[in-house]
C-alpha cells in the first residue's frame, strides 16, 4: 500500500503545481490533522481541510513569489515522508529565502489523514518510524 501512497503525494504537488486546487483537496480526508512541529515557526495543530487551508495561507502571506518542489519521497507503510525545497521572498523585507521542509503524511484509503511538518529530516524519519 505504500507505494500507491507515495503516487498519492506525487499527484498532491502536481496538483499544487498546476493550481488545481481541487485536486489538492480531493486528495485530504475530511479529518485531516494536520500539525506543524517545533522548532518550525508558529507550531500548532489545525483540523479538517480549512485548518490545512488555513495554514497554507498563512504560511503563503509571509513570502512573494513563493514555491515548492517535492525533492525526495520516502514510504514507511502507511506514511510518506517528503522531502520540499521551499522558497521566496519575504514579504515585508523582499529578502530571498530557500529551505528543505520536511512532510510526514499518513494515509487511510488512500487519503491523507494527517500532515505533519517538520524542520528536519532527523525529526521526520523518526516521526514516520524510520531510522537514517
């Protein structure tokens, strides 16, 4: 099942890529979780989709020109951990800023259930159940 979980997250950033919006949702379950760990800025735990909109759009107001790319996906069962390379302007300083953003999303049916954010690969494959 993990390997058609990893295709799951293949098409949740070709989605985000293609600003198919609708896609990228039809992709979370209703009761999403998603959570944004320390020492991540802002940590907390939002529900549903419109939590993970929410933070979304929160994260976006902070960067112009933002991107993200899914630069490695790694199964663990029923989770994949991503590896993102993450970047933009701040919006408030116009500074160019890049960085690697760990994701661990599991799965049931294959939907995500939950998003976890994380700010290094240590963090994530231990989350996931992984050892390096």
């Amino acid at each position: 099942m993990s390997q058609e979980n990893v295709e799951v997250m293949r098409q949740v950033f070709a989605a985000w890529e293609a600003n198919d919006f609708d896609r990228f949702l039809a992709s979370l379950d209703e009761e999403l979780v998603t959570r944004r760990h320390p020492p991540m800025p802002d940590p907390g735990t939002w529900h549903g989709r419109a939590g993970a909109l929410d933070l979304v759009a929160d994260w976006l107001q902070s960067f112009d020109d933002f991107t993200v790319q899914a630069e490695e996906f790694i199964d663990s069962q029923d989770h994949v951990v991503v590896r993102t390379l993450q970047g933009g302007r701040g919006s408030g300083s116009g500074v160019r800023v890049t960085g690697a953003v760990w994701f661990v999303c599991g799965f049931r049916g294959g939907r995500m259930v939950t998003w976890d954010i994380y700010a290094t690969r240590e963090q994530a494959l231990e989350a996931a159940g992984l050892r390096e």
